[in-house]
C-alpha cells in the first residue's frame, strides 16, 4: 500500500473529513481492520486566511511548498492538497515535489464526466468561484462548462465558508441559503453542482440539492484510495 501524503488545516473541520473518508474507504476497499497509510502536514489557517484575503499568494505559494517538502520528506509517495481554493497554487506545489501531486479538479471531472454532464453549477469561495484556476481547468483540459452563482450570492457562499462552517458552525438557515442558490443555477441551466470548498460537505448533501452533487472532498478521498492500492486513480 502506498503512502498518501495530505496538506491540512484549512479547515481542520475538512481535514478531519478527509481522514475519516480515507480511512473508511480503505476499510471498505480491503476489509478487515486495513486502514490507509498516511501522513498529514497542518498548517495554520489564520495565517493562510489572511494571506488570501490580502492577495498574497506567492507567499502561500512557499507555505505550500514547505508543507508539500514535510510530507514528501515524511515517506509519501503522493500528495493532496485538502484544500479547493489553494489549488490556485498548485503549480509551485508540483515544482517542489518529486512524487505525484493529485489535482482535485480532475478525479471531480472525471465523476462529471461520466455522469454525462457537461455545464455544472460550481460553489466554494470567492476565490475558486471567480478566479481561473479552477473553472479554467475543468474547462480546459476537461472540457465542462463552469456556471457560478451572482455577485451576492457569491459573497453569502463565500461568508458562510469562512464565518461558519471553518468553526463548524452548521446553521439551517445557512442550507436553506445553499438550497436556493443550487436551485437558481439549475435555472441557467446546471446539471450538477460541485461542492468546491471542502467544508460546504458539512453543509449540504444531497437531500438539499435539486441538482446531482458533486462532492469534491468525497472524490479526491476516493481518488487517493485508489492511488494508494493501485497506483491508478479510478
């Protein structure tokens, strides 16, 4: 089995997902009491936050990097990065690896794919909503059409996710906000909605979406399982 290596903390409410789902696929992968081979480097997210909100990601570019090194160094033979929104590093994340790097836009394209849909809904933080590195991959090498909600739907999505559900705050009002922001992008024509912050998965499942939910903390879970027992993502 090889060694999954995982950069945490933003959220540790996310991270804690990952672990579980990691761990419980496995099990259900192997059986018995087989769990996954990991190791897991924590950042502080305060100090990430603050960097984002400032626009400095050059300087989050080397946090990631130094993470990315810890966990290498550790025994990983690939990485993941439990995060969307710090995918807009991930190229100087890549530069400072010499194993694999596990994108998360593509295992979530790859289940878009073959669920046959081609225009999907995509909800996470301001920066992943409104920035190119997420919805110019998933368009560019894959070929799905990204919609995102208004600009004031795009701040409530955005407040949420650091306000609440950071501090694993889990407020009904709050789903009831995802629910009819899912259900006006299916208006526009959505077919799917991509859960693209890993801590909106708190929040909503698929009882509160009129759309099919793509869940992006769930499939790059699955994706590292696959990895770790057979080197192939499937």
């Amino acid at each position: 089995m090889k060694t999954i290596g995982l950069i945490g903390g933003m959220s540790w409410e996310s991270s804690a997902e990952y672990y579980r789902l990691i761990n419980q696929g496995m099990k259900a992968r192997l059986g018995g009491h087989r769990n996954a081979r990991s190791i897991m480097a924590t950042v502080c997210f305060e100090e990430i936050k603050a960097l984002q909100h400032d626009g400095r990601w050059d300087e989050l570019g080397v946090l990631m990097q130094q993470a990315a090194r810890q966990v290498e160094a550790g025994g990983a033979d690939f990485v993941l990065l439990c995060t969307n929104t710090m995918h807009r590093v991930a190229p100087a994340i890549e530069a400072a690896l010499s194993v694999p790097f596990v994108h998360i836009v593509d295992p979530t394209a790859l289940a878009l794919q073959q669920a046959g849909i081609g225009r999907v809904a995509l909800l996470g933080t301001r920066f992943t909503m409104e920035q190119d590195f997420y919805r110019g991959r998933m368009q560019d090498r894959h070929g799905i059409e990204i919609l995102v909600p208004d600009e004031a739907d795009r701040a409530i999505v955005h407040d949420i996710i650091y306000d609440e559900l950071c501090h694993g705050m889990i407020r009904e009002a709050a789903r009831a906000e995802f629910r009819r922001i899912i259900g006006e992008l299916a208006t526009r024509g959505a077919q799917g909605v991509i859960l693209g912050c890993t801590e909106i998965t708190l929040l909503v499942s698929p009882r509160d979406s009129v759309l099919p939910v793509f869940d992006t903390t769930a499939l790059h879970a699955q994706a590292a399982v696959a990895m770790a027992d057979d080197g192939a993502i499937s």
